[in-house]
C-alpha cells in the first residue's frame, strides 16, 4: 500500500507540473491561509483517503477516497468558466495514474452555487473517486 | 480639522495619557505565505513592528477540580491603529514581557486594534 504521504505527494505533484500551472489557476491545499488578497478564481484540493479496500493479497493494503477540488469563480459572471476549469482539471486527473500511488475514476462536478463564507464567490466541486495501491 | 483626523488625533492623546500602562509589544506579521507543491513545504517571511500598548490579563483556571495548573496565558491587548497599520493577521504573534502570544482573534474599529492572544 501507498504510504498516505505518498498519496498525498503525487496527488499535489500534479499542482506543481507546467501542464498545470501553465492554465495560470492557484491552487490551494486545504488548512493554508495565504496571506495575500485570494486572486478572483481558484481551486482548493481536499483528498478523502477514508475508505478502506478489502485486503488483498496478503497483507496488502489498499485505501480509496474521494479527491474534491473547490472550484471557486466570482458571482454574476455566469457558470461556464466552472466547466472550462473542470475541463483543465480533468487534463491532468481524470482517469488517470498518479505517480506511483493512485487511480483515479471518472470525474463528476457538483456545482454548489454562492459561496456560504464569501457571496461574492461561486462555487463547485468537482469530484473523483481513486484507489491507491 | 476633518472628524476622522480629529478622532485619531484624540485616540493618539489617549494612548499618551495611559502612560506606564502601556508596555513594550512586538508584533510579528507574517508575510508571502505561499505553498510548494513540489516539495510540500511553506514559505513565508515576518515582519516585526514595535509599538506600546496595553496588556490584559485574563486567564481564569476553572477547572479547579482536576488541576490547578494554568496551561496557556490569556490575555486581552489593545493597541493604536495608527502605530500597528494594516498589515496583520489572524494567527500572527505578538511578544510582550518576554512572553509570545498567538493572536486568537481581533477587531479592528478603524482608530485602535483590541484582540485576544494565547500563549505565552
């Protein structure tokens, strides 16, 4: 099994590739407070490695969990650019092998609407299932 | 003179009043706090700021039943606007009297700066 620190690892690798960080979207872990004014959209990564496998193969162990990323664009300018980012989002994790730990499943979006913390922000979440191995 | 000059004009000479009420405060600001995602480490940097206000405290041990023992000093702080400016945040620290406080929690009423700190 995949160390969760490893999961975790190649998960936020993928946030520091220039396929990503060439789409010019910040990222935020979870439990961060940037000390600088939020830029107008961002995703913030949430992994869920909550769910344990059936054991395989011995002592094997596998966990699955669910990986969120926070869509968040300002309110009044409609939901397209939800989807164009989820678009980008799906480039680098939809079905996809991460690193050397996890799997990835088809990508579902849940789109949230006004932000309960910040009106001024629109929020969804998109959403995928992996097993790490 | 405009109102708001003259309210801060006013708060200033009630700081000079306090006198030896006030003591020595650092503030500690942090500042570009970003993430690396490569590496999984934090970056920031800090900034101090010097300044004299008041210090309160506030710790109260209720639990007498189990111990007697403070664990983490509380302590109420109120500063002049116009001497800590605007860059501070939550969970920066402050050190007075040797001791260092994280900021809990504060408002900022435009003229002074009161909060809450643990620590120490």
């Amino acid at each position: 099994m995949a160390s969760y620190s490893q999961i975790i690892g190649d998960l936020e690798n993928i946030f520091a590739s220039s396929e990503w960080v060439s789409n010019d979207i910040q990222a935020y872990p979870s439990n961060i407070a940037p000390t600088s004014n939020r830029p107008n959209e961002y995703v913030i990564i949430e992994v869920l490695p909550a769910q344990e496998l059936n054991i395989q193969y011995g002592d094997e162990k596998q966990v699955a969990g669910l990986i969120i990323l926070q869509i968040y664009t300002p309110v009044n300018t409609g939901t397209r650019r939800i989807y164009e980012i989820s678009d980008l989002l799906d480039d680098v994790l939809n079905k996809k092998v991460i690193g050397d730990s996890i799997q990835t499943s088809a990508s579902s979006l849940d789109v949230k609407g006004n932000d309960l913390d910040d009106p001024s922000l629109f929020r969804a979440d998109y959403v995928l299932r992996f097993s790490s191995y | 003179m405009s109102l708001r000059n003259l309210v801060e004009t006013q708060v200033s000479a009630a700081f000079d009043l306090l006198g030896d009420l006030k003591q020595t405060i650092v503030f500690s600001t942090t500042t570009n706090r970003d993430y690396n995602f490569a590496t999984g480490e934090v970056s920031e940097s800090s900034t101090d700021i010097t300044l004299e206000g008041v210090i309160e405290s506030i710790t109260i041990n209720e639990d007498r039943s189990s111990s007697n023992i403070i664990e983490e000093l509380s302590v109420k702080f109120i500063v002049n606007k116009a001497d800590l400016g605007d860059s501070y945040n939550q969970f920066d620290s402050f050190t007075a009297d040797g001791r260092t406080y994280k900021i809990l929690e504060f408002t900022d009423n435009g003229y002074s700066v009161e909060g809450i700190g643990v620590g120490g």
